[in-house]
C-alpha cells in the first residue's frame, strides 16, 4: 500500500510529529511517511489463500487423517449447520520469521499468529434469495511478537529490507472484521456480485506462486492503494464469465489506513475517513486440470490509486492519483503421466511470474518481476508443493534518495545503494494429518535497501531470511466444516 494512502492527519499522529516541529524533526518525518505503505501492507496471506484455486492444498490437506479415529468431535453439529444454511470456519496459522545475515539488526526473529472465524451464510436455503451469499469473517491477532508500527524497532526494521521484512505482518490491534459482504449471482454464475466490507485480493489474482510465506508484491503493497488482508473496507465487485474460461473483473474498494493507525478493529464504517478509492479492472483466461491437460491462469490487471501521494524526500503533497499495470500467470508445463486428463492436481510442473510497474515519480517501487517453478505432488504426496523463484523489484529514485537523507540525517552513511534489489527464494508445502500444514521459506536477498528502517546508519548487507510457517484448518478437524 502507497504511504499517500494515509491522510495527512494520520501520519503526523502515528508519528508523533506536527507542523511545529524543527526542520530536523521533519526529515525524520519524511523517512516515517515512507514507511506507511509497510505499516499494513505486510502480507497477510491467509484471507487470499483460502480463495485461490490452491487453496484446498493450503488449507485443506483432505487427504490427510484425521486427527482421531472415527468422526471428529462436532461432526453432528457440523452437518446441521450445513442442513441449515450455515457453512463455519475457523483457522489458526502462524509465522516464525528471522534474518540470520542480513538487515541493520541481524539474527531478530519475529512471531505472529492468526485465528480466522466466521461462516458462509446460504440466504437461498435460510430466507428464500436465489444464489445469494452472506460472508462473515472476524480475524484474531493473539500472541504476536517483536511487530508492529513503527516498524524501526521492530522485526521489519531489524531486517529492513522490503523483501526481507514483508513476510512479518504488522497487526497490532487485537483483531480485525475481514468480511462482512453480501454475494449474489445471475445467470447460472456466470455473473457475480459482492458489495459490503471486503478486501480486494480476494478477487482478483494476486498469489500466482503457491506459497503462503513470501508471495509478496511491492506494486501490489504499495501502489494499488488497496487494504492488505485481513483487513476489510467497504468495497464492490463484479465478475462477468465470457464463454467457459475467459472472465472480465471491475472492483472499487475504499483506502481506510487509519482505523489501522488508531489501532481500530474495522468497526467503523464512516466513509468520510478514508484517504481514497482503489479502483481495479482486469481480464483474465484460466482452465484447469479437469478441463485440459496442461492448463493455466493468466490476468492483466490495471488499477488507479485516487489517494493523494507524497513525496518521500519531503512528506509534502505532490499530485493526487497514481495508476499501474499487473501481469500474473500461472502455466502446466509437464507432468509424468504425459498429460492424462480429467486427474485432479495432478504431478506436475508449472511455471509463474509476474511482470507489473508504477511507473509514477513517488512510488517506493516502480517495477517488480518474478518467475519461478512450482511442483506439484512432489514425491507422490497429493498435499505437497515445492516452489523456487527468483524475483526483482526496482526502487523509486525519489525513495532511494529519501532514504539516503534519513541515514545521513541520523549521522550514517553517505553511499546511496542500488535501485535493484534481486530474491532467491525456495520454499515447500508439507501436508500433514489432521488438515495441517508447515511451509518452511529460505531467501537470500541482494542489494536489499532499508525501506523499513532508513534511519538505520549503513545500508545492509546481502543475507539470509528464514521462515517457518504452520497452519490447521481447525473447523474441519473439529467437523464444524463439511470435509469434501
């Protein structure tokens, strides 16, 4: 998310800073506005995992046991509340990350932890409305440690590098409303309608690379304007299916930074408050195994940010709106099998990326491109994926010089850094019984800047992030939520 999301007001209170302070005072100002957009943006995959097309292997292992022999403990309630309408979840994931080589306080770790609650509400069998839906989500932040804003003292900030310090999220309140939105559909689904407190990614395709850990998106975080999950603003989408595989996608979501800052649980809906609209269209092509051999996933997205945007060398306002591009796709590539189809995920190899600028003059990054591999079914377990990647995202000269003030300013270093900043990354998905998952992450990162800590007095050196992270899907261990 872009720091000029933020009202004006919300960044001198979160910064403790007024107009009335020294010029001294103002540049540290100025390298804190920089860091808004990592004040929420940190990513929260949760909410977007479970509505991919992954996220049955993210979230569901279905093929594992159970926790106990026979049937879970609420199976009975679990079909009752189907009978009736009403479809629970509950999750609990956690994050173990740290930064062993790299960041101005090497070797810190951080921990965060969420609890996802709610339940899909079917209005056809419970009041009569045809193909309607109403969701409902609450997301906990029990536990969390060394996160938060400002993110200098924190796990960000020890690493201080975007790539490096994404992955820790910055939930500091003690939870946060995710959903709270009607769905309907028209014409067999072939047209689809949201509209209440939602979050835009889980519409539009943003995770093409299967990992939960650090399948982050500088343009994605920083540019579009758009709140990360969980958290939900008032928003309203709309899907058109053209044919069986091609779709047209328009969504229009509030920018609501500041119940984040007054460390708000997302109960105020007052539409006053927000620092803009995050306004994203997009076309897509996806098929799947059970309808070709060797399928794929493929959208363009453009999107337009109306927030007024800063300069990061000043903190001053310097134009209203900012626009951008996003290319993802995700292509089967090879399978053992010579591609038999009708096989559900099968084993197989597939390629991603993404390709995406904002190109405008005060964005932190204003170019980021990824590819990498991901394997399906690795060693015959039906639960598993194993992902390498290599990615690259491009600073903002306006950025890069705004952090070399911030460092000189605090008695550091006078080297500027470079605008390009290289990840190497590998991960896996382990499936285990009980729906459980754990997706150890290693990344090394090249010419990493100090977007989350520019008053640090050298810039970091190339390093190491390790990540560790567990998931279970307790409302299907508990039998609240059906099993397939």
């Amino acid at each position: 998310m872009n720091h000029s999301i933020s009202s004006r007001r919300n960044v001198e209170r979160q910064d403790g800073l007024s107009s009335k302070k020294t010029p001294e005072c103002n540049m540290l100002k100025v390298a804190k506005m920089s860091l808004l957009a990592a004040v929420i943006m940190a990513v929260s995959s949760n909410a977007w995992a479970r509505n991919s097309e992954i996220s049955e292997r993210l979230d569901d292992n279905r093929n594992a046991s159970r926790l106990t022999q026979g049937e879970p403990l609420f199976s009975e309630l679990g079909r009752e509340l189907e009978a009736s309408g009403i479809t629970p979840h509950l999750s609990l994931w956690s994050l173990w990350v740290g930064n062993p080589s790299t960041g101005p306080r090497e070797g810190s770790h951080a921990v965060t932890n969420n609890i996802f609650a709610g339940s899909d509400f079917d209005l056809e069998n419970i009041l009569s409305i045809p193909d309607a839906t109403f969701h409902l989500e609450y997301t906990f932040f029990p536990g969390n440690q060394n996160v938060g804003q400002p993110t200098g003292p924190a796990y960000a900030g020890a690493a201080g590098s975007y790539f490096g310090g994404s992955p820790a999220r910055n939930d500091i309140s003690g939870g946060y409303l995710s959903q709270f939105s009607y769905e309907q559909d028209y014409f067999d689904g072939r047209l689809q309608a949201v509209v209440g407190r939602t979050n835009a990614r889980r519409y539009f395709f943003e995770n093409n690379c299967s990992s939960v850990v650090a399948c982050n998106d500088p343009i994605w975080d920083n540019a579009t304007g758009s709140l990360p999950p969980p958290y939900a603003s008032w928003g309203a989408f709309g899907q058109l299916q053209i044919g069986n595989h091609k779709s047209l996608k328009l969504g229009v979501f509030e920018s609501d930074p500041g119940q984040y800052l007054d460390e708000g649980h997302g109960f105020d809906w007052n539409p006053s408050d927000s620092a803009g609209e995050s306004i994203l269209a997009a076309i897509g092509h996806e098929t799947t195994f059970s309808e070709e051999a060797y399928p794929g996933r493929y959208e363009l997205i453009g999107f337009y940010n109306t927030s007024d945007q800063y300069d990061p060398r000043t903190g001053e306002r310097d134009e209203s709106g900012t626009a951008g591009v996003m290319f993802k796709f995700r292509q089967a590539l090879w399978r053992p099998d010579g591609g038999t189809r009708g096989i559900k995920d099968p084993e197989s190899l597939l390629v991603f990326g993404s390709i995406e600028a904002a190109p405008g003059d005060n964005q932190p990054y204003q170019g980021f491109v990824e590819t990498g591999l991901t394997y399906l079914n690795p060693f015959d377990r039906p639960t598993d994926m194993a992902n390498i990647k290599v990615s690259y995202a491009r600073l903002g000269s306006r950025q890069l010089k705004a952090q070399r003030d911030a460092r000189m300013a605090n008695g550091g270093s006078a080297d500027t850094g470079s605008r390009n900043v290289y990840r190497i990354e590998t991960n896996y998905h382990l499936g285990l019984p009980g729906y459980i998952f754990l997706e150890p992450s290693v990344q090394y990162v090249i010419n990493p800047s100090n977007f989350y800590n520019p008053t640090a007095r050298h810039l970091n050196n190339d390093g190491l992030v390790v990540a560790l992270q567990f998931g279970i899907n307790l409302g299907k261990a508990m039998g609240l939520t059906p099993s397939d």
